[in-house]
RNA sequence: CGGAGUAUAGCGCAGUUGGUAGCGCGCUUGGUUUGGGACCAAGAGGUCACAGGUUCAAGCCCUGUUACUCCGACCA
C-alpha cells in the first residue's frame, strides 16, 4: 500500500479527553474515529489490526471445534422475555419498537438467539455436542462508557455457545475453550491470567475470566506472592488474620456509654481497643425471589476490619440487595447508625455474620441506643444462640490488602488487570427456559446443557496497544500489525523511487505486507508516523545508502538499525521473514 | 443516577478590568529543501457549545440547557 493513496489521519498532539495510552495512541495514529461518547468508528488501519485479531481468534475457535455463524444483532423482546432477561438488563439494553409495535432490542449478549437455534434445529443427542460462535457487534447502554474501546456502548464480541447432553460433555468443550483461549491471547502476546470469577447476569456456574495485566484494567486480581493461588477479587478468599490480642476478661456483655463515637475506629479508639475487636453492621434488603420486588431487611455483619463483598453476597442469596432504605431501617431499628447491632433486637431479620467473626469474643457493637455500645460480645454466645435459625456463617468479604493466602499463608498481591475473555459454565438456565429437549439414546427426552464463552475483541486490540507501546508511538506485534513492514523514501531523486519501487514490489511478491512512504514529506515527518502507528519493521531508501548499494533494516521496538546490502535481496527477504516469524 | 470539571479554527491552547478573535501545529498556493515533526512568502479557516438575560457594548457577568471527561454505584 502506497501511503500517500492511503487513509491514516495521526496527530501530533493527544486529543485532551484521552487518558489512557492505549486511547490516546488509537486516536492519534489514525486507528479509530470517535463519533460520540462510547461510539467509535475503525478508520482503515484500525481495520486492519482488527481484523488480525479476529483471524488469530477464529484460528483457535476454528481449530477447537467451534463452529462460525452470523445471528441478528436485532433481538425480539419474545426471546429475551422466555429467558426472563429483559427485567434483568433493565436499562442497559438498547430497545424499541418496530411498526408493528413488536419489541426489539440491540443485541447485547446472544444466549436466547443460539439456544432458540437449537431448540428449533436440534432434536436428537447425536447432534450434540455442537459449539457455534460468532463475531459481532454487541451493544449495551453502558452506565458510564470510558476509556475509549475499552468500554464504549457498541463493541466487538466473539461469543461462543454450546450444547451438550451431560456435564461431561459440556465439561470437554469447556476445557477445550479454556485451552484454546490460552492460546489465542498467548498467540497475541498478551501478559494475561486467567482466574476463577462470578459469573455476573449471565447466570451459571463454573467460570473464568482471562485478565490482561494492567494498571489502568477495571478489574483486580488477587495473586498469591508464593503459590499458585489467583482469583478475581470478588471471588478471592483469604486467611482470617486473628484478632488482636486482648487483656480484658468480661464474662457477660455490658453496655457503655460512647458519646458520639459512631465510627468503627471512633468507637475501637474510645474504648482502647481495636477494629479487629469490633462488630461492623450493615444493614441491606434483598428481594425474596428473582424479580418479585419484595424487599425483605438482612443484617450483615464483619468484623471491624474488613469490608462487605456485595458479589459475594449475591452469589450467596442468588437475589438482587441493596442498601436498606432509611424506612426500612427505621423499621428494624430505633437508634441512628453508628449504634446498631443485632444484640437483643425485638424482631430481628435475617442475620449473616462473616466468617472474619467466627469465634470472636471480648469484641464491641452497638448497643441499638444512641451514644452506647455493647464491650465483652461473645459472637456465639451473644449473637449465634440467641438468633437461632436466622443466623449464618458465610465468606460475605472483601479480601483484605496484605491479606494471606488462604493455601499457603504467604502473602496475597492485589493486581489491576483488564478482562478480555470470559468463559461460562452456563448449566440449564436458558435451556429451561425455551424447553429445549433432545432424545438420548434410550428415546428419552432431556434437556441439554449450556457453556458459553466470550472475548471482547476490540478490547483485546486495545490491551495489546496498551502494553506495546514507548514515547513514540504503537509498537505493534508482528501477528497484529496492519503492515509487517514500512518502506521509507528518503530524498525524490528517480533512483530513489525506482530502488524503492522494486522493494515495494518483491515485498508484495513475498507476501510481505508493506505500506511505502511514497508521500512528499520531509524525512522526520516520516519517520515520526511510521513510529506512532507501530510497523515492527522499516526499510529505508535514501541517495546516501544508494551510493553503497545499500538499505537500512530498523527495527521499531528495539530502535535497532541493520545496514544490509541490496545486492542481495534473498538474504533481506530470508532476514525480514525470520524477524516476522 | 450522585459528585467534580471542561466547552474559543482540524488538534493543542491563550484571551487582562466587559470595548469588534489570537498563538503553535495542521491545511491551501508558489518557491527552496529531504536522515528524525525543514525554510521563505502569500492565503483559507470562528454562530467563542446552545438558549435566554444584564449592558451603549458580552468569549468574559447572570440563569437555564446540552455535550464531553473524570470519580462513585453498575457491568462481558
């Protein structure tokens, strides 16, 4: 490709909404065109990157026994409806009506459409297992879109679903996804992990994210510093660290007075004692079924030190919380906050403890009184017995900073990172839901089982650019470049043109992608660009090379330059195709 | 949806006490250049986000709206 027929519009400076490198670089190097807030446009080289990825991604599907197709990006409200989705989407989900007045929405995720397939295409076990997935544009309302492509309200998504007649079967393709999604982010050269997650509103099981390593990612990862221990941090466990040590040795509650000490720390430092002697409680209501809307109250309480995993929670009451309005509150307690507990209440609701305040005893919490709180808690005495059915141990917490690993004891690292994959154990949810049966091979009718798996494709292109890149510019990886090579003219001079052109063209017959830096522009400018949009390689033309017979071989991430002669162009070509590999 | 910020040429920015719109880069034309964002000359480009108000006079002051960005909640 010629540059000077092409289409990169770079920028010299970083348009001043771009925060993230990876942004600012997509913008300035002429890869993507933003249209609005989470809305962008992949201008030809953008495209052509893109395209890269998606072609190492249908590779590995391809070569896992994964099948493609394309399914409508228009959804009808009926599917999302049989699913029981729509309520769960809520406002994230794009949606209208058609002239007809039949709902419609934007395609945000596609279990109903493939499970419909299945349901209306699959009737017998010996069609199963089958693994169908597709690229395509995937839309959601995001709450907040941000970071460019990293999260935008339209984006690109390989997303795979399987069928299967047993947990055996759904368990193969699983790990072959698993195996193959190794691969495809090995294959693009990404630092990645991958961890066992929640499973979010897809609803399932078993599941695993595959976190890119980054600073800037939304996500955090808990890595043990010593063992193989790694997890997403809503998942994560740890060690519970005792408490600190305590010389007090009161045998039955008493209350004291606290004047305005309505805080955790205020309260531990009043009372010279310490968080990790406290009761922290939270008050929260979650909905008694799925969608019911009937909110009922739930304490839950940790241990002064750490924090309430609201995932956790969810998993654990598979139903929506939220904080307890100050009604319902109201309801439950007589005394402001900074003062509750669930001692010696009149009615009390369901109480879930962390498992931070097993065995913990001499602790304080509040009195339910303003101004007072209980010293000398017992958990099991004072908390456990007398709430009798309504009590229960569960890991409902945050894992802490510095935390120990729960296998090993050492120490547990929190690691940003960005979630490129994501695949599901999906189980039976959606093909109950569409009753969808085959015959086994005893003629009786079952209901398959569910895996589905997803790669936010432009988001991985974005993570490769936020980890390959220097002060200059891009510097992409061979297997993602638009263009493996670029071809500098240097000076206007006919031999100039005429060496580069007979380059250009063995390149071409090499099969050698190469974009030439045809344009009337001065050197700098040239090599500025060809730096900003990151072509591993360059080969320079210029008189004072020519006078020698020679080329210039620069190498865009080491800054490396070979000198290599022209004469011999089979060992140039032999060198590039090494250097590409 | 809560909180914070920004909005002036394609991009980055300045604009004093309210007095008729500027800079750098980019762009166009002509010329000279060609190893790391060249030089000279001449140009083009603006509803100062939008609406209303105050004023003899508003980019600037006041009110409202919108868009964008950031923090939080949410989320493959």
């Amino acid at each position: 490709m010629k540059y000077s027929k092409y289409f990169i519009p770079t920028q010299r400076n970083s348009p001043q909404e771009a925060l993230l490198n990876s942004h600012k670089l997509m913008l300035r190097a002429g890869l993507i065109h933003k249209v609005s807030s989470g809305l962008y446009g992949y201008l030809p080289y953008g495209l052509l990157a893109l395209r890269n990825v998606e072609a190492i991604i249908r590779q590995q599907m391809n070569k896992a026994g994964a099948i493609e197709t394309i399914m409508p990006l228009l959804v009808p409200a009926e599917l999302l409806q049989r699913s029981g989705r729509e309520k769960v989407f809520k406002r994230e989900l794009f949606r209208f009506l058609d002239r007809n007045d039949a709902g419609l929405a934007l395609s945000a995720t596609n279990e109903e459409t493939f499970t419909q397939l299945i349901e209306k295409q699959i009737s017998s076990y010996k069609q199963l297992p089958v693994n169908l997935y597709q690229i395509a544009t995937k839309f959601r309302d995001e709450i907040r879109p941000r970071y460019g492509v990293m999260r935008s309200k339209e984006f690109i998504m390989k997303d795979a679903y399987s069928f299967h007649v047993d947990a055996e079967s759904l368990h193969e393709t699983y790990m072959a996804m698993r195996q193959a999604y190794i691969n495809i982010f090995t294959r693009l050269g990404l630092d990645f992990v991958h961890v066992a997650a929640s499973s979010g509103a897809m609803g399932g099981q078993d599941s695993e994210e595959f976190i890119v390593k980054s600073p800037v990612g939304e996500e955090t990862l808990v890595l043990c510093s010593a063992c193989s221990y790694k997890a997403n941090l809503e998942k994560a466990i740890q060690q519970i660290s005792p408490p600190k040590a305590t010389t007090s040795s009161l045998a039955k509650l008493e209350k004291v007075h606290t004047p305005h000490q309505d805080t955790i720390s205020k309260v531990a430092a009043f009372l010279h004692s310490h968080s990790t002697r406290s009761i922290k409680t939270l008050v929260y209501e979650y909905e008694k079924t799925a969608d019911s809307n009937v909110w009922l109250p739930l304490i839950l309480i940790l241990r002064g030190d750490f924090k309430l995993n609201e995932t956790k929670l969810e998993a654990l009451l598979a139903s929506n919380i939220r904080l307890a309005s100050p009604e319902s509150l109201e309801a439950v307690f007589h005394c402001p906050k900074g003062y509750l507990s669930p001692i010696n209440l009149e009615k009390p609701p369901r109480v879930i403890a962390d498992i931070s305040l097993k065995n913990l005893s001499q602790a304080c919490a509040g009195a339910n009184e303003k101004d007072y709180h209980f010293i000398g808690v017992d958990m099991q005495r004072d908390i456990a017995l007398p709430l009798g059915d309504l009590f229960s141990f569960h890991d409902i917490s945050l894992v802490q900073e510095n935390a120990a690993c729960s296998n090993c004891s050492e120490k547990l690292l929190q690691v940003k990172g960005i979630e490129v994959g994501h695949i599901f154990k999906l189980g039976k949810k959606y093909s109950r839901a569409f009753q969808l049966s085959v015959q086994n091979q005893q003629g009786k009718k079952i209901t398959p089982t569910m895996g589905c798996y997803g790669i936010g494709v432009n988001r991985s292109l974005a993570a490769i650019i936020e980890s390959n890149n220097d002060q200059h510019g891009i510097i992409f990886p061979p297997q993602i470049a638009p263009f493996k090579t670029a071809l500098i003219s240097i000076g206007t001079q006919p031999e100039i043109l005429q060496q580069s052109s007979a380059l250009y063209d063995r390149l071409g017959q090499e099969n050698i992608s190469c974009l030439w830096d045809d344009r009337l522009e001065s050197p700098g400018v040239k090599f500025k660009d060809i730096d900003l949009i990151g072509i591993p390689l360059s080969l320079i033309i210029s008189s004072r090379l020519l006078a020698t017979q020679q080329c210039e071989l620069k190498i865009r991430r080491t800054g490396e330059r070979l000198t290599l002669p022209l004469n011999n162009i089979s060992a140039l070509l032999a060198k590039l195709h090494a250097m590409l590999s």
